[in-house]
C-alpha cells in the first residue's frame, strides 16, 4: 500500500508509538510519506530517519506562531482556522500523490484535527485519547460554577473573572464541537486500550477499535546485569504522571531509602522544582534526568530493581512493557489502561491509589530480590509473547487494509 501519515507529535510515547508502526510498515514493503506542522517533534526518533517527511507550515494568528504554543485558549477559532488551512494544505498534497490510505495520528493541541474532511482517500485516526482537559477534571472540570458566594458584583474583579471564564467555557466547547466533527470524519478510529476506547465513547460518542501498540524486543532487552538498588519512573515529569504519588511511597519505605530516578523526555519546570521540594521534604533521594539518549534510558532499567508508575488514568501504559522488557518488575496504580498491561502478580503488582499501598509493594520487591527476579522474567517472557513490535505492526496492517479495500470487518478482529 502507499500509506501517508499524517501527526502533531510531541516527545514521548505517542511518538514512539508512530515511529515504530512506520518502521514496521516499511519493513513489509509498504510506501511511507509523512506530514506534519512544524509544531510536532522532530529530535526524538525523527520520521525523516525511516522515511521523507513533508514539513508544512501553519500560520498561526498573531501573537502564537512561536513553537509548541496554538493559543487554544485565546481565540480558539483562530487557532482551528489555522490548523484547518495547514490540514486543507496536506490534504492536497496526499491526493495529489496518489496514496491508498491516510494513516492519521493525534495533534498536541486538538487531538483529532481536520485533515479527515479534507481527503478523498480513506482515512484511519489513531487517537492515544480525547483531549482530556476538555472531559476530565485535570484537576478541575472547566464546566464547574465557581463557588457559591465567589462573585459579588460590587468588586470589579468580579467582572474580569466572570469575562475570563466565559471566554474560557467558549473556547472549550467550540474546541469539543470541532473535535468531535474531525473525528468523524474519518472512516475508523484506532486506539491503544480498551479504556481508551471507553474514553472515546464518552467524550464523543463515537465507536473505536482496539489496536493495541507493541515494544521492540530486540531493543529493549536484558542485560543480565546485577540489579541495584534503586526505583526508577518514567515518563514526562508533568503533573499528570503524577510523580508526587511515587515520592511519598518511597518516603514510607524504611531507610535507608532507595533513590528514585525519574526519566523523561520533557519536564514541565514548576512541576519539577515542585517534585524536588517534596522529595527534599520527604528525606527522598529524587534524581530526575530528562532527554537522555535512548542507550542511557535502557542502561537505567537494567540497573533498577523495580518501577513505579502512578500516572492518573494512562491511556495505556507503554512505560511499564518497556520496563519488563527489560526484566524490570513494575508496582503501578490500577488506574486506566495499566490494569491491560500489567497484571497483579504476573508481571508486576497493582496497588490502590495510596502511598503506603505502593510502598508496601515495593518495599516486597526491593527485600526479596527471587520475587523482583521472577515478575521482571516473567514480564520478558509476557512482553515478547503479548506486546511484540512485530504483532503490533500485523494488527494495524491489517486495519489499514480493510479500511483502503472497503471492507467493513475484519475476519477475526484482534486487538
């Protein structure tokens, strides 16, 4: 097939997610063209390593042209309007390409983006999940009243707050009116759990199809290393990954302590100087190290003895199979898309959202080194029978060829 891609990736799991289904493809014989705004990441596994990637401006309204920031909160419908040329202007160049099918995946700003109902191709979206913010309280839902007696029309800082949250509702609910149009768009939507399946139809309303992603196993590997002792996270060091969680389980366990070092690939820096001044609170040994190399990254979970992993409401959890990949043992919160990758005493421990619960759990792998040894092997042996890269590859082939033949169903279909 000749398949065009189309994403506005940051760093991280989605973008590994991408890069791995491209390679993969390629690998089958498969021609690949990316697109993308110049807003999505191009350091971290670049697209351009495995295929060309056509670049395509956005003219963002004055004063948001700077990278990363679309001003979805000031002016949303100049922002969409924005990505709707940049969309109109890919979409184009696909048909004109004569390509099969357009292989679309999230945007960091909209989630589903236009390019759907510009294209006279068949279309798949993989979408990691909605946009959360719009449908989740992260940490506050943005459809709340404010408190009872928080506004008093004497005080005219009551006016500018009442204009500012009006403002703020409207641009959310255009953004929720588009994004749900964008989505259905498209002739089927792929996404990465069962829960996130779940979350789709409830924000949108929308059926989708569970096309669970894969780890490379020939990457991620042990090294048959004597373990230290030491915890490691992993993920972006942002609020949603809840790192604070981790820091208070390790500061119930007994001293002497284990460190924890937390790898990311981006760190909000308030969040961060936050976690330090907690861990420094807490007696904990916190080592965060952002963007390092993918060598180092697979250096520090053959080293650790175990992860932590707590994040509220993953779509997913590919940080936990690139740990047990690794023979890595993972203690994570039996939140969202986790409670699908690891599995109570199989490959891992789940816990209640509690500081002690995670503690208690870690504290049996770090002081009884047969059971960390046992869950991380039989983690390897799960990973490489369950989540291979090359399986996740034949799942989403074989969803792209039903799409661009026009079939409705797949034989058997398997997530």
């Amino acid at each position: 097939m000749r398949i065009a891609v189309w994403h506005n990736l940051p760093s991280g799991g989605g973008k590994r997610a991408l890069y791995e289904h491209v390679r993969g493809l390629v690998a089958r014989g498969h021609h690949v063209e990316a697109w993308s705004p110049p807003t999505a990441d191009d350091t971290y596994l670049p697209l351009s390593d495995l295929i060309d990637e056509h670049v395509v401006e956005i003219e963002w309204p004055a004063p948001y042209r700077r990278k990363g920031q679309a001003g979805v909160s000031f002016g949303v419908e100049r922002s969409l309007g924005a990505m709707n040329d940049h969309c109109r202007r890919c979409a184009a160049e696909i048909d004109a390409r004569g390509f099969d099918i357009l292989f679309a995946n999230a945007c960091m700003f909209f989630r589903a983006t236009q390019i759907g109902r510009h294209l006279r191709l068949p279309s798949v979206l993989y979408l990691q999940e909605p946009y959360r913010w719009l449908y989740e309280a992260l940490p506050r839902l943005k459809w709340l009243a404010p408190p009872v007696g928080a506004y008093s029309i004497t005080r005219p800082s009551t006016w500018r707050t009442a204009y500012s949250e009006w403002r703020d509702i409207g641009n959310a609910r255009i953004q929720a009116r588009e994004e749900l149009a964008n989505a259905q768009a498209f002739d089927r939507i792929l996404v990465n759990s069962y829960f996130s399946r779940e979350s789709v139809l409830r924000a949108y309303g929308l059926d989708s199809h569970v096309c669970y992603l894969g780890v490379d196993t020939e990457r991620f590997v042990p090294f048959g290393k004597e373990r230290e002792r030491f915890l490691i996270g992993l993920g972006s060091i942002t609020p949603e990954k809840n790192i604070g969680l981790c820091i208070e389980a390790v500061s119930c366990l007994s001293p002497p302590r284990p460190a924890l070092v937390w790898v990311g690939n981006v760190g909000n820096p308030k969040y961060l100087a936050q976690m330090q001044s907690l861990a420094h609170q807490r007696g904990v040994v916190f080592d965060p190290r952002i963007s390092i190399s993918e060598n180092e990254l697979l250096s520090i979970l053959n080293k650790a003895t175990a992860m932590l992993y707590a994040p509220r409401l993953e779509p997913f959890g590919y940080a936990p199979l690139e740990a047990n990949a690794c023979g890595v043992p993972v203690v994570a919160v039996a939140e969202g898309g986790v409670r699908e990758t690891v599995i109570h005493e199989a490959n891992g421990l789940l816990v209640n959202h509690d500081a002690r619960s995670m503690a208690e759990a870690a504290s049996r792998l770090m002081n009884d080194p047969s059971l960390a040894r046992s869950l991380g092997d039989a983690g390897r042996a799960m990973v490489k029978r369950l989540w291979n890269v090359d399986a996740a590859v034949g799942r989403l082939e074989a969803q792209l060829t039903m799409v661009a033949t026009g079939r409705t169903s797949l034989a058997t279909e398997v997530a």
